[in-house]
C-alpha cells in the first residue's frame, strides 16, 4: 500500500499539469523543510484563512520562481522537490507585506509592484542556484538566505522609486514598539508560539500558525514538535531576558528560532541527545540574534526577516564534520528526523562490531 | 597580416618600455573588460578630454597597482593582460573623485593624500589576488570587487584623519538630491545614456562617454553595444518606476547596469537568446539594486559605487554550471563575446552529431 | 635537556588536571599567537594586574570555550593547543568590557548577564570550527573572526533585552570623542604602544600592555619586536595623518596594527626583507581601517574590535600563493617566526643545486 501511494505520487509528478501543482506545493512545504505537497497544501489553507491575498501572493511567488528554474534549465530533481519555490514564496509575501497599509491581511498590488515582485521572485532561483554553488562543498543548504538577500536588497531599493508605494511599514518590526511594562500573561504563550509559526510566512494570525502546524506532523511529527519548542524556548529566553509582552505575543522572538529547531533538530542532524542539546544552544543563541539583527539593520529601517535562522544554522552546520559528537545529513539525503535517524541506526547495526 | 600584427603586439608587449606601458593601456581598458592597449588608449583620452587630473590620476593607480603585482612576482600573464591594474585605476579616480571641491573636474590632490592613494591602489592589487583564490574553483572572476572594497574602506577612512581633506563630496550621489517633479525630456536619454558610460570611469561628462564606448568598440563592437543597451534600459526602467530625472541625466541608474551588461552579455556567457533574456534580466535588477545600495549605505554617507553590478553578476555567474539554459565561458578564456561565440560554435560544429 | 623539557610538557598536557590547566593557558597565549602555556600565564598575571575582574573574566570565557569543543568532540590536537579558548577568552573579555559602567576596571556581571557570556563563550567556538571549515581549503586561519563576529552578535543584541544592563559604553571607543587640539607628547608614545597592546585584551593599562609583551617575548622575541613595531608604526602613521592626541596615547589605532604584524611578520610567512616590507605594508593599512570599521560601525554604535586586523591579515594571506615574492606557512605548521624561517632555510639547503 505504502507503495502503491509511492507509485502514484511519483506518475502525479510527472502529469504535464498535476506534475506542476505537485512541484508548487512542494515548494510552500519546503518552507518548513517537509517536501510533501499535502503539507504545502494545509499551509497554503492556513494563509487563506488568514488573508486570501497572502494565499494568492505565495502561489504567485512560488510559480514564477519554479518558472524561473525551468527557463533556465535548472536541475529538474530539484524543481520536482520545489527547491526553487519557496525563496520565491517568501520574497512575494515579504514584498506583498512590507507595502501594504495593513501588515495583517496585506493589499493587493499595483501592476507595477507586481511586475517588481515577479523579478524578486525570479532572482531567488539565481540566487538559490548561486549559494547552493557556494555551499556545495561543505554540504550545508542554502536554506532561506535567497530569500533574506534578495527580499532586502529588493525592500531598500522600493524607497527609492516614486513608482512603488513603500507603505508605512517599512521598519523592523521591533521591540521598541511596545509597552515594556505589560504582563506576561496566557495569551502571552499560546498566541506567542502559534505567532511565530504564523511569522514564517507573515502571517500575524496565531491559528494559521498552527494550522501550519498541522501541515507540519502530516509529514513528520519529529519537525512539528521541533518547530513548537523553537517557537516556546525562544518565547521562555525572551521573557527570561525581559523582552517586552507585545512583540513576545506577537511571535517576534519566535518565527527564527522555530526554524532553527527544525533545521538542525533531526533534519540536517541526526537526532541524539547530544544533537538535541545542539538544537537548544541554536534556539537561545537565535533568540538573541533575532534580536541582534534588528539593532545592526536599525538605521535604515529594514526587517529582520528570517536572517537569524539562517546566521545561526549556517555557522552551527558549517562546522560539522569537525564535531564527532554531530551525524551530519547531507541536504540532498535529508528527507524527515524520523527517516534520518532510522537509516542512520540500519548504518550503524550493519557496522562490524 | 592579422598574424604579422599579433607578433607585432607580442613583442611589443616584451619590450622594455613599451612592454608596461602596454600592460597599463590595458589595464584601463580592462575596466570595461576590453583586453586591448588602443581601447585603453582611447579611454585614457577621454578622461583628459573631461580633465588632466582625472587622466594623470587614472595612470597613477593603474601604475601603482601594476607595480605592486610585480613587486610581490604576480602571475606574469595576469599582469601583461592588464588585470592587476584596472582595480587600482579606479580606486585612485575614486579617492580623488570624492575628496575633491569638485567632482566634476578633480583637484590636484596634497602630497599625503597621495600617499594615501598610492597605498589604496597597491591594496587593491592584495585584494584582486584574494578574491580570485576565493572564486577560483567556480570559475568567477574578481570583478571590480577589489575596487569597490578598498575603495569603500579607504574613503571611509578619510572622515577621521585630520591630515586628509574629506571635501564635501562624501555622500552617497543619491537621486534624493534632485527634483522629483522635473520632466523627462530628450537630453535625459541622450545625456542619461553617455553619463552613464562616464560614470564608470567617474567621469560627469557624457561626451567622455560615448568617447568610451569608441574606445569599446574598436575591441568589440558587441561589448560597445550592450554597454548602450545597459545604460539605456536601465534609464527606461528608472523612468518606468518614476526615478527622478536628474538622477537618470547624471547616469547614475545605469553605470552599474552597462557593466552588467558587458560581463554577462557575451564576455562570461555565450551569448545566445537565453542568454540574451539573462543579460536583460541582469539589467533591470541591477538597476533596482543600484538604488538598494544606496539606501543600505545613506547612514553612513557612501556612494554605491560599482557594488550592484559586481553583486549582480557574482549572483548571476556563481550558479552559470546549475543552469544548463547558460554555456560558461571561463574568465582565462574570455576575450571578446565575438570570439567566444565563435569558439563555442566551432566546438558544437565538432561533436558528433 | 630540551628534549626532556619537551616530554614533560607532553605528559603535562595529559595529566587529568594539569592538562586541562595546559590547555586554558595555551588559549590565552594563542590570542597573540603563542601556543605557550608560560607566555598565556605572563598574560594573565598582566590582566589580574589590571583588575581581577578581566583575569576572572579572561578564564572563564577560554574554560566555557574549551569545555564546548570538549562536549562536541571537536579535533583533540587543536583543543590542546588552546585553539578553541582564546577566542571564548575574547569575546567574554569583551561583554563585561563594554557593559560595565566603568571600562578600565570592568564590573562584576549580573547572573543572567554570566549565562549570556556562556553562551557567547560557546558560540566562538562552533564559529571557529565553522570559519576553519570555510579557509580549510586556502590555508588561511580563522585568527579572531570567531570572537569579532560572536563578539559583535551578542553587544548588538544587549540593548534589546531590560534583564541586560548594556552601560555606558556600548558605542565605539573613537577618535570622536577626544581633543583634537592636543599636541603629541613624549607619553603619547610610550604610553600609547603599551595601551596598544593591552587593548588587544581590553587593559587600558599601558604597563599591563608591556608585561604582555614580555609573555610574547618568552616564547618568540621576533613576535614582541613585531607587536611592539605594529604598535609603533600605527601611532607613527596616525601621528602623521592627525589623529586624535588622546586616541593615540589610548592605543586605539594601535592594537589591530599590532596583531596585523605579529600575524604577518615570520607567523604565516617567513620572515625574508619582501615580507618584511609586506608587513609594514600591512601595519599602514590596518592603521587606516581601524578607523574605516568605526565609521561604518557608528550609527549602530558598536566597537570595532579586532575587524581591521582579521580583514586586513585575511585580505594579504589568501592570495599568498598567487604571490611568488611570499612563503606561506600554513597554519598547521605555523610555530614561531624564528622556528619557521629555520625550517624554510632547511628546506631550501636541501634542494639540489
């Protein structure tokens, strides 16, 4: 049965049109690390629910990118997993929501702004292509950093033309903003957590984050659970270092750290204690660095975007093959923490003993 | 007789005298990829047609830069072709571009300032050898990457030495500083087109300009052109997104985008219509991103620079083997997009069928 | 007899105490690239000289470090040799530093605050294995990076969180800030090398800056000459171009300068008069850059650490072997100038005719 779905995915994948859908949502999926379209799909639902522009933008930006990899003859395994989509996900919703009037539910663009968001789109893909070249030989992803560069090399420069609308929010969205003496109080944690999660695909609607959530375990429960302890480890460190209530609440402290624990939490390491450890050094470390971030790009008024994460994965996976205490998985064999580990276990049973 | 003239520059290129001054010719023209002493010559006077100090600056850097390369017993065939020294040139025309009364024209700069210069120029010749180990195994070349690296540290500098005069120049030429409701009318574009050309070379006059792009031509007919086609299409893309009209007449949108449009259009890339489509694609960000640079670096009173076209095209070139739309061409076998286009048919001719 | 004074340096650094002890003060020495478990000891005397908060500080930043490549089963030669500690040393030195209310002497931090430098402590030594992957391949050392970068993610992040005292010192320690009327005195020279040197450890205590000099010189007097020639000339080349009187006795241009020729003089090339002048070379422009990193860092108001000299020494090593004039030693070989330049005479003895 196992694999008669194997089978069908695969024929799916390879319809001249379901082959695309597949592709795409694969794509939204990738977001998170979870290479599955039901995954992509759910996530794409919590959007909707929260704004059917922000559903349309990531569908908008996960085409052109995937487009963009096609054109260019890009390798056809890795547009199949929607490798190339996601940074082009990420850059359409970031531009969508950092120029519209209400961060919430976004505006709809002008034409102008759409073909502006269409060649951010389409850079990521260069971009992705660009930095996994780089990163090959130390086998570490390029994860989200297309979209980090290309998002704020493509912010700064809407400031500049009279012909974009920059929108009021064109700021980090930071700390400073509020009332540092407010309360912890409930809503303070299970909106916090359900926030960040949301916040990875700016969404500042604590249910879409855990419909996000949801989308998550369909795949692997391992990541679900690592996304929730980055988004609550991160909401205990902030709160521990006296961050303030509202930006707490509002997920802030949380959408990298989140990520973070997905990434090395299983998915690119192989999950033991002492990997797991790892995984809540990189949460707190990130925790502070999202903060970090926020000061160093102050001056010019830029969001922090998923930077941190990115920063701190990368400088915890660079080192890897230096630390013997660390079972590095290789990107291109990452599949799931519960897959990783099990054919890391098969290795080590067939060893000689 | 094409032979007879190739020995003839052969030995020319040995001789004793004629020998550096021809390395330095070619430096020059190196600037703009052209790998040909007449072409530097040509550019060379364009500069002294705008101002003696700008072209007696612009063979100071590129001298100084050469003979630190042979001091430290560089790669022989790297210095003859030029390549040690076009990074120096433009350094020198940068310190003295922005630290004079007036930009337009230069001024004879204090003896410490020299001293000043000349070390910046000998560090851009460390710094080409650095980043070339660095994009070596990718098949990228430095660019001008050196340049835009000392020359932004130098000039940083320059603000806390009592012994250096900063002039009030030290600022990003941001398109801030012009009228955003002026029309665009006719000189915009022409003007705009040869300002642009110039402004590679620091040079705020667009008949100096079009003076260079001869100087282009005469090596490569289709560099000359698409460093038109770069200038023109990124004034039409600032003009599009409501760029103000003073900053498009200045050429400042476009001397990045030219250079964008030389490197990837034929030089590193073979160029074909996809090719063709990259290079436009190249245009149009670099433009954007011009604007973007200039932004990130407004706090702390930078000008841009040749920075967007270097990030642009190291983005666009790190991932060229990924994309198998694209056909390479190695930075040690560039030479003209004619010459490579032809190289690449001939071998295509060859395989059998 | 040195053979047995090697044996029982050998069976000190396996004793279950002892060795540990071997380790941590190698760390401290490694900061001016002395692998010397005498000369980390000299140095630390001179911190507690200054005040034995820096000391305290000083131990526990190479302990935590230590200890982190320890639990990650990082590479045993390297941990031995203090490679992992003296950037935590660093980067804990440099927390209590600039979040005390008065400079000079430190304050004791807050618990939450010693939980940060931990963490930070740690993070150094994940970056370092990380930026050693990264030059691996160039033969290039990781020098300071690990503390300037860890260093600048964990000052930045301070002024986000209440349960942080940040003080009144987190903004560059610039020339700004002083009289530029005061004329150069004699003790603006003896005081400023020796502040020079300090300020490598944070000791604004120019005796503690000589006695560090001496725990250089027990293990490689070519070394002490070069600290105290780099401390020299950049108050030299500051003096000259009019810097600050005051920034200059305070050995503020001085400490990178320092590092920058202890690094170039005889460590990673042997000492011949072409890399002697290379050197010198390498003092003027660190002198210069010190003040350019601080522009760039002022409108976050962050220090400018040891950057000049990490990007300085990175931006002459890495092209090293393009360079004929040079002789690199790799880093695994590096020993002392003097030892170095031996092994090299050696070699060449040894070539045929």
């Amino acid at each position: 049965m196992a694999q008669s779905v194997k089978t069908l995915a695969a024929s799916l994948a390879d319809h001249p049109v379901l082959g695309p859908v597949d592709w795409l949502l694969r794509g939204i999926g990738q977001v998170v690390f979870q290479n599955n379209a039901l995954s992509g799909l759910i996530i794409l639902l919590a959007l909707f629910f929260n704004s059917w522009i922000y559903g349309v933008t990531c569908l908008f930006g996960v085409a052109i990118a995937t487009a963009m990899a096609v054109f260019l003859k890009a390798d056809r395994e890795l547009v199949r997993n929607g490798l190339f989509g996601f940074n082009g996900a990420l850059a359409a919703l970031a531009l969508v929501a950092f120029t519209s009037a209400d961060f919430r539910t976004g505006a709809v663009p002008s034409g102008l702004m759409m073909v502006y968001i269409a060649f951010a789109a389409a850079m990521t893909t260069v971009v992705f292509q660009a930095i996994a070249t780089l990163l090959g030989p130390h086998k570490v992803a390029a994860l989200t950093a297309p979209f980090v560069l290309t998002g704020w090399l493509f912010l700064f420069a809407v400031l500049k033309f009279e012909g974009l609308e920059a929108g009021p929010l064109i700021k980090p969205i930071s700390p400073d903003q509020f009332d540092a003496a407010a309360a912890y109080v409930l809503p303070t944690w299970y909106m916090g957590i359900g926030n960040a999660i949301g916040q990875i695909f700016f969404q500042d609607n604590w249910i879409s984050g855990y419909l996000i959530i949801i989308g998550i375990a369909v795949n692997s429960r391992v990541s679900a659970a690592m996304a929730l302890l980055g988004a609550a480890g991160a909401a205990l460190v902030a709160a521990l270092f006296g961050g303030p209530e509202g930006a707490i609440r509002d997920g802030l402290f949380g959408y990298n750290a989140a990520l973070t624990a997905i990434a090395l939490g299983g998915f690119f390491l192989v999950l033991t204690w002492r990997s797991f450890l790892y995984t809540l050094f990189g949460i707190v470390v990130t925790t502070w660095l999202w903060a970090s971030v926020a000061i160093f790009l102050k001056p010019i008024g830029m969001p922090v975007l998923t930077s941190a994460f990115v920063l701190v994965t990368w400088l915890m996976l660079l080192g890897q093959y230096g630390f013997r205490a660390l079972v590095p998985v290789p990107p291109a064999e990452a599949t799931t923490p519960e897959d990783n580990r099990q054919r890391h276990l098969k290795a080590m049973a067939k060893r000689p003993g």
